[in-house]
C-alpha cells in the first residue's frame, strides 16, 4: 500500500526540484538553472531533465518553490 501524501507528490506534472549547476565564487556559489527534477512513484529515486550539462563546478537539487514578486 503507497502513502496518499507521497502519491500526490509523485504523479504531479509539475517537478519537484529543480537542478543548478554550482561554481564557487569568493563569497558564494554562482547557481545556473540547467533542470528540474521528479519523484518515483516509490519514493525511492528521481527522473532528471537537463537543459545542459556542466564540464566543472557541481549540480545541486533543490526543493521547487513557488517565484517570490
């Protein structure tokens, strides 16, 4: 049997996360959006989708949240 609150969240269209590519920079990362990211339907494991793929630097997933105006 699969928990209803993490069903939801797994056959929703839109992802969960999103993906960014991280270089350092002297005070903080430089973070690029290069993806987003959803939930199996177990909750074991993600389906990424890449815009690119960086050469250096790391990736980074991120909780989707909605835009701030």
């Amino acid at each position: 049997m699969t928990d209803p609150d993490n069903t939801a969240s797994a056959t929703s269209k839109s992802p969960s996360h999103v993906v960014y590519h991280v270089r350092d920079a002297k005070e903080k990362g430089f973070f690029t959006r290069i993806g987003v990211a959803w939930p199996h339907k177990d909750g074991k494991g993600f389906n990424a989708q890449f815009d690119c793929v960086p050469l250096d630097g790391r990736i980074t997933l991120r909780v989707a949240t909605e835009k701030k105006e």
